[in-house]
C-alpha cells in the first residue's frame, strides 16, 4: 500500500509545482508597472507651467503682507499664489491619466490572454487624487500658511501624496514587494515635500518658481523608478 501512494504523492507534488510555476508567470505576465510610474511622473512634470500661472508678484507691504488669496514674502517682495490654475490641471490629469492606465492594463491583458484587475486601482487613483486635488486647491484659498511649515507650497503639492497611496493598490494588485517598497519610498518623499522638507526651500530661487525643485525630484523619481521596472520586466521577458 505504501509503495503505490508513493508515485501519486509524487504526481501531487509535481502538479502542485506546476501550478506554482505557471501562477508566477501570470503574475508576470500581468505586471505593467513601468506604464503608470512613467505616466505620472510626466505628469507631474507637466505640472510646473500650471504652478506658475498661479504665482503673481503683487505690491504689497511687506510688514503686513499682501491681501486676497495665499501670499508668499520673499526678499521684500509679495507673491500671491492662487490655486486653481494647478487645481484644474490635477483634476483633469488625473482622470486622463489613470484612464490610459486602464487602457493600457486592459489592452497588455488582451493581448497577452491573462486578466489583470486594474479596477480596484484606476478607481482609488481617481477617487484619492480628486480628493486631494480639490481639497489642496481650497486649502491654499483658505490661506492656510499658519498651519502648513512649508507654507502655501506645501499645501500645493498634497496631490502627491494621492499618486503614493494609489501606489499601494498597484501593488496589491499585482502582488509585487518591489513595487510596494517603492510605494513607501515615494510616500516618504511625498511627504517630505509636503512638510517643507523639499529642495526647493532654503535654496534661493524665486518664490514664483519655490515649486519646481520639488516638482522635479517627485515626478523625477516615479520616471526613474518607471524606468528601473521596465528593465527588469525586460529581462524577465
């Protein structure tokens, strides 16, 4: 009796690798991660022009500061931040931006004959960034400099911390660590710069431009780590 159960227990053993193996290929198969890092980080780029439409240099006394919307003191000079021009830009990004991400997701599905539930993240990604967007954009109209360390830009750029935590959902969905490690470091630098800790303070530039340091290393980092997920799928493929 014992000697027969032994080539079945063997076949159990065989089929269970199988099904292991080919459960690890799916997966693979169903990882796109490059697409959205790529994808966001240009978008965050791109947002550096809406940033400074709502920037004006405005005359003003510096000892009592300017008055109507968020205002900046910068080397004796006043600058008022208004924040729907980037307001609107989020809003509209990120509908555009997670439906081509959709897109993507459903078109590499068909293609290569595996399902992928990107749903569950297109969804939260939309959700979490207009909640963000708008609340970020009545924030700085409600001139909350006194509560923010960073002050109106760091307000400004909440919407970052919304591409973190949608990041999360990527990588549940796609049950990578390495995307979850990423989703942590990058929450790390998103709220770095939300807490004033980004590049652009203390370094000399001009008030109407403070936001494009951080800009760069937030949306610089989702491209790098976008291009580091591509090479490796490259080399898996």
């Amino acid at each position: 009796m014992t000697d027969e159960s032994l080539p079945s227990a063997n076949l159990a053993r065989q089929v269970l690798s199988s099904t292991d193996q080919l459960t690890q290929r799916v997966r693979q198969a169903q990882r796109g991660t490059w697409f959205p890092l790529v994808l966001l980080g240009l978008v965050v780029v791109a947002a550096a022009p809406f940033y400074r439409l709502g920037r004006h240099t405005v005359t003003c006394d510096p000892a009592l500061g300017a008055r109507g919307g968020v205002e900046i003191i910068d080397r004796g000079a006043c600058v008022q931040v208004v924040n729907w021009p980037p307001g609107v830009y989020w809003i509209v990004a990120f509908v555009a931006a997670y439906t081509a991400i959709a897109a993507f997701y459903m078109f590499r599905a068909r293609s290569r004959g595996v399902g992928s539930r990107v749903l569950p993240y297109v969804g939260t990604g939309v959700a979490v960034g207009l909640v963000f967007g708008i609340a970020s954009a009545l924030a700085q109209q409600l001139n909350l400099y006194d509560y923010s360390p960073g002050g109106p830009v760091a307000v400004g750029l909440v919407p970052l911390v919304a591409i973190a935590l949608a990041l999360f959902v990527l990588a549940r969905m796609e049950r990578s660590w390495a995307v979850l490690a990423f989703a942590v470091g990058y929450l790390v630098v998103a709220l770095l710069v939300n807490a004033g800790g980004g590049p652009g303070r203390g370094s000399g530039i001009p008030a109407t431009w403070g936001f494009l340091p951080s800009l760069l290393v937030a949306g610089g980092v989702l491209l790098l780590g976008g291009a580091g997920f591509a090479l490796a799928e490259r080399r898996r493929a």
